[in-house]
C-alpha cells in the first residue's frame, strides 16, 4: 500500500468515524419509549464511508462500480425506510449515509475536499436543536424578506453591468448595486443580531463587524435605525462611532502591510483619529448602558422587518452625487497635486487613495511625508462625508453626536500631524 493510499483510507475512516459519532448519538422517541438503544452509527457510517472508497478504487478499473454502489445504498436505505415501523421520522439519517458514502468516494480524487466536507456535513447534523429553535423564533416576515435579500444577492445583483455607464466614470451599476446590497446587509445582521442579544449589545456588534468592510455603510445604516426609533440614538451612535474606530485601524493596517515606514509616520495622525474615536466610543457604550437599561430598549423597540432598502438605495443616490462631484473636481478643476486629488477621493472612498499612495511611496515616486499628509486629507473628507450622512439620514439629534465624535478626532489628527 503507497502513501497516498494509505492517506485517503485515513480520511475515508475518519469521515466515516466523524458523522458517525454525531449520528449514534440520536436516540429516537421510539427507541426511548421501548429502553433501547441501537447506537450503531459508528460502525455503520464508517462502512458507508469505507464502501465508497472501494467503490472508487474500483472505478479505476471499471467505471460503473461507483454509480452502481451509490445506486445499490439508496435503494438498500428505500427498502429499509418503507419497512419502518415509525414512518414519522424523517429521513435526514438515510440522506447522511448517501452522503457519507459519496464522500468516501471523493477521498481518493481528493481528499482534503472530502475532509471539508465532512465537517460540514457532520456540523449540519449537529445543527438541528439551533436550527429548529431558530425556525421556531422566526416571523413570516423575516424569511419573506430574507427571500428578497437573497434574491437581489443572487439574481439582480449579478445581472448590473459592471461598466460605467456616464462620460465621468461615477455611476457603475454593478458597484452602486453591491453597496445597497452592503447597507441592507449590515441592517439585516443588525436586526438578528438585535433580537438574538438585545437592541445595546446586537447593533454595537453590528458597528464594530461592519466597520471591516465599510463604516460609511455603517453610518448610513445607523442613522435609518436612529432616525426609525429615537431610543436607540446612542446605541446607534456607539455603532457607528465603534465602525470608525475599525476603520482608522484598518487604514494603519492596509499602510503596514505596503508600506511599514509609511504606516510609522501615519501612527501620529491616524493612530491619535482612532484612539479620540476609541475613547469616544467607550463613553458612548456607558451613555447608552445609562440612559435606558437593556431590556427597556429591548421592549421598546418596534423591530419591523430585517431588509429596509428604501434607506441604502437613498444613501446610494448620495453616494453617486459625491462620486459626480469628485469627478468633475478633477476634471475641471485639473490635478493640482495630490492633496486635492486625496481630498476628491476621500469623499467616496478611503481605501483606493490609501492603497494608491502606500504603492506610490514604496516606489518613491511620491515622497514619504507626502503620502502620508494625502491618506490624512482623505480620511478627514471621509469622515465630513459620514457627519453629513448621519444628519441627512439620522438627523440633527443623532447627526451631532456622530459629528462631535468625527470632528474632534479628526481635528486632534491633523493638529498632530502639523506638529510631528
């Protein structure tokens, strides 16, 4: 037996093994009303897996012997089923052993697929008491609109050309598609995650994930929640200040990794924006711990629906207006240095401009302290773009708070920078 055999057979075993010690310990209804017992998932699932694995290497040599094995377990397990006693259980087992063997299979084509697949399979399984609790909990309308949501994930969302379609280059279908699909999505884990941790501990979560990807999306989310209900105004501020405080550590990030000397100087700017933010974000968890306790705010807020677009598609439209203005800035007002091209980028997005000068100041194309001055310009028109947002979308009551927060950290960023 050659190495790579004796590998498969070991992946074979252990899948086998793996959704077996999952399966032997379901006991059915039946077999507690009779006191008995029959674990033998064991065992058996090792079989399974083990007869596909020999039906595989079979097939090297005869090519039906696999769809044959397939074919002879299904109609073992139709023969069984139909035989049952209980013929109220469901088949979840049967379909597992159909499973297990064509896994068995796959461990000789390739066997750290079939490794993944297992866990998987085997996590399923394991699944059912979270899965049904959770079915249980849910409302016609949140799997109503979680239908939508996926539907616009995964019928509209890939039929937008991904091509501008004016004379400026601002308005791709295809990216102005995909940040609704990202606000609205953020929204919709901010609703779960609401009703599964409360209205404080779900949306701070919410901001803090969602500033990985984009803390302008974040802002435009919390507002609509703040604005929809005016109890969780500083939960929501908490959210989108804490997605900022993401974003500032993200861009420190990005730079490190391009550009070490250059993320060194942009500590003293951009690291004093994230640690104002931070703190900010701190007195703000306590703010909003103090003004309505948890479970207050749980019960006062009127959850409606998971999948709001109304406010992503008017943030999009918002988003499409700065991208014009940005565009026309360059093109008529020319490039008069890269303070002004950094300051027009900023106002859409941080992370092109960051990436394109990090590249630019490892090449030495653009001076170091250059460089670093552009990425700070376009954070601070950045973050003026989100203290809009949050007024225009949030309003004045929640808009002010987020402006403090941003104005200050960015105020105390620049000051810095001036001075190192």
């Amino acid at each position: 037996m050659n190495n790579q055999i004796f590998l498969e057979l070991i992946y074979a075993v252990g899948i086998g093994v793996l959704i077996g010690v999952e399966r032997s310990t379901i006991i059915t209804a039946k077999e507690i009303q009779d006191n008995t017992d029959h674990r033998s998932g064991l065992r058996t699932f090792t079989l399974f897996s083990l007869t596909g694995y020999c039906a595989a290497l079979l097939s090297d040599q005869y090519p039906l012997v696999a769809p044959l094995a397939l074919a002879s377990l299904a109609l073992l397990i139709i023969v069984r089923y139909n035989r049952s006693d209980d013929l109220s259980l469901g088949i979840t087992t049967e379909v597992a052993a159909i499973s297990t063997c064509g896994l068995g299979m796959l461990c000789h084509t390739n066997m750290e697929a079939a490794g993944v697949l297992g866990l998987i399979v085997t996590t399923l399984l394991s699944a059912k008491h979270y899965t049904h609790n959770i079915l249980d909990r849910m409302r016609r309308v949140e799997i109503t609109d979680t239908l939508k949501f996926m539907a616009i994930i995964l019928i509209i969302l890939p039929l937008m050309p991904n091509r501008a379609l004016d004379p400026y280059g601002a308005f791709n279908p295809y990216k102005v598609t995909f940040l609704v699909i990202l606000i609205s999505g953020i929204g919709y884990i901010g609703y779960f995650l609401t009703r599964i941790l409360g209205a404080r501990r779900g949306l701070g979560l919410t901001g803090l994930i969602g500033g990985l990807t984009s803390s302008t999306a974040v802002t435009a989310a919390m507002a609509a929640q703040a604005k929809e209900n005016d109890t969780l105004r500083w939960i929501c501020a908490f959210s989108t200040v804490g997605a900022n405080a993401t974003m500032f550590m993200r861009v420190l990030v990005v730079v490190a990794i391009l550009n070490q000397p250059l993320a060194v100087v942009l500590a003293w700017s951009i690291g004093t924006m994230g640690a104002v933010v931070l703190v900010a974000s701190i007195i703000l968890w306590f703010v909003a711990a103090k003004s309505a306790d948890g479970s207050k705010v749980s019960n006062e807020v009127s959850l409606k629906n998971p999948f709001s677009i109304g406010p992503a598609v008017k943030f999009a439209g918002f988003f499409v207006l700065i991208l014009f203005t940005a565009r026309l800035a360059k093109i008529y007002l020319g490039d008069q240095g890269i303070y002004l091209a950094s300051a027009a980028s900023g106002l859409a997005d941080v992370d092109a401009i960051t990436l394109s000068l990090a590249e630019q100041s490892k090449e030495g194309s653009v001076a170091m302290n250059v460089a670093a001055i552009g990425i700070t310009i376009a954070v601070v028109a950045n973050s003026i773009v989100k203290s809009l947002i949050a007024i225009y979308s949030g309003g004045w009551r929640f808009g002010r708070i987020v402006t403090l927060v941003l104005m200050l950290a960015t105020g105390a960023g620049l000051a810095v920078s001036l001075l190192v």
